[in-house]
C-alpha cells in the first residue's frame, strides 16, 4: 500500500471523528448518513439505472469502507451480502455524487445534532441555567443556552422584563415542546420552579434538602410568597434562606430583577399556616369549609389590601 493510500485512509478517518467529537454524535450516525447521501444521488442522477434494477425485484445498496472512505454501489436481491452482489457504480459517480452527498450529509449532521441536544436537555427540565439572549423572533425570545438554543415564548416572559440583546440572565429549562419548526428546548423566567431552583442554587440547606421548599406562589415580576420547611433538628428553614444580613434572599432578588420575595415557614397546622402567609396583615378569624379546601379568613378593614395584596 502506498503512502498516499495510508494518508488519504488516516484523513478520512480523521475527519469522521472529528465530527464526531464536535457534535457530539455517535461516527455509525454519519456513517449512515454517507450511505444515504450516496444513495439519493444515484436516484437523482441516474433514474433509469435505479428504476431498471428495482423493476428487477432487486436492491440497491452502498457498500462504504470506514476506514479508506472508498464506496460501491452495489445491486442484488434483498438480505444477500456484499460480496455476492453486482458492483453497478457509474463512471466517474464520486464527482457527481460529491455535491449532493455533502449536502444531505450536513442535513444528516444537523438533524442528529439536534436530536443530541432535545435528549440532553430533556433530562435537564426543572434545572436553573445561565443564557444569553441571542435575538428576538417575534414575540419569542431566542437564548444561548449553550449546546444549542432556548426558546422562551411570551406566557413564560415577565412583563415588566424587557430582554436586551447579548444581557445574561437566570433561566429555568421548562419543556420540550413540539414547535412548526420541529421540537425546541423551552426556557423560563416567570415559572415559580425559578425561584425554587434559584433558592436551591444559593442556599445550601436547600441544596441538600436540609430545608424544602412545601409551597410557592408568584406574581412573575412583582412578588413571590414561598415556604419553607425543616427536614433536619435545629436548622431555621426561614433563617437559612434568608442568610446573613439577607445576602441568599438577595441574590435570589437580584437574579429575578428586585422581585419581591417573602419567605415564611411552613406549618402542618393550617391556621398557623395561613397567618404566616398573609402576614403582615393580622388575621382575626378563619373559618374552614366542611372539606377544609377553603376558607374564609378575616382581617381588620384597613389592612384588606395588605392582606391580599394586588
């Protein structure tokens, strides 16, 4: 074997992996995606050949070299081997096929690279990332979150956000929705998970489940009421998510664009519950319905609109 054979047979497989390395995808999934490349250009460029050996009841197949890159294409009955098959390769095929193959083979690439990227992100929902808001389209905001990008529609916007091109913001992988241009990996910043992972980020109580979060309600942009509770003996649920001098709450703030968030603790005895979570407001009375899935809680009249909010 020559040293140019040896060369050529160490670009090709060279490049295979490359690819494969960049994209992250499997070097069989492009290796298929040659084979089929191939295989559409001899349908496209030579229809009567293809139709002839088809009208025979046969098959037509590429038979691809991993190693060098050479390739046949090859006719017979269908399940026979390679070897007992007719090598029906145009003359001069390679040059005619070069175009279309590298086309189909990118379409290949991209595809698979993007399933790659929907998988992995599938097995990351409920996670916090960092992204990087790339561009708007339409009322979709479109962020760089890495591999690939995120797309977060206007239901999963804060209102009073406005999303500056190139800005760095917190966001929360919340599903893999099918779109008209395929399934997308969608991202949030008025999902109440945020504020959850964001805590669970900062605080590492909640990290470790020491404390867990049993509630949360958010008003995205405005205020958010979550509460808290203690898995282990002497850890302050309320005190650890606060931190000293508030500098975890106040992360968590910043991260939401000076929302407002107050943390209390949670309590299985649901009177003590629903005063601490309409607090400051004081609570005069609560009277529970017979299934104890609402109640009719009562303050003094000038404090109606702390106790509600707005």
């Amino acid at each position: 074997m020559s040293n140019q054979n040896l060369i050529a047979r160490t670009e090709f497989a060279a490049a295979l992996n490359q690819i494969a390395t960049e994209r992250n995808i499997p070097v069989e999934t492009i290796l298929n995606a040659v084979k089929e490349a191939l295989l559409a250009s001899f349908n496209k460029d030579f229809p009567s050949e293809y139709e002839k050996i088809t009208a025979e009841g046969k098959v037509v197949i590429v038979n691809l070299d991993d190693e060098t890159g050479e390739f046949k294409i090859l006719s017979g009955l269908e399940g026979a081997k390679a070897k007992d098959m007719e090598d029906v390769t145009p003359p001069g095929f390679g040059r005619i096929a070069a175009q279309t193959a590298k086309q189909v083979i990118l379409q290949q690439v991209r595809e698979a690279e993007k399933t790659g990227i929907i998988t992995e992100y599938q097995g990351r929902l409920g996670e916090v990332i960092t992204g990087m808001v790339q561009r708007m389209d339409g009322k979709n905001v479109i962020v760089d979150i890495g591999r690939g990008t995120g797309m977060m529609p206007p239901e999963e916007q804060v209102r009073n956000e406005f999303y500056r091109l190139n800005s760095r913001l917190s966001f929360l992988i919340a599903d893999i929705r099918e779109t008209f241009r395929g399934q997308a990996v969608i991202v949030s910043r008025s999902d109440p998970r945020l504020v959850s992972a964001l805590f669970a980020r900062e605080v590492p109580e909640v990290g470790t489940g020491a404390v867990i979060v049993k509630g949360i309600a958010r008003e995205a942009g405005n205020r958010t009421k979550i509460a808290v509770a203690s898995t282990q003996e002497g850890v302050d649920p309320v005190g650890s998510c606060v931190g000293q001098k508030g500098v975890r709450v106040q992360a968590v703030i910043n991260e939401l664009n000076n929302e407002k968030i107050d943390i209390i603790q949670f309590s299985e005895e649901k009177e003590k519950y629903l005063k601490a979570a309409l607090a400051p407001a004081e609570v005069t009375k609560t009277t529970f319905g017979k299934d104890e899935t609402e109640v009719t809680v009562t303050v003094p009249s000038d404090q109606l609109s702390l106790a509600i909010g707005r």
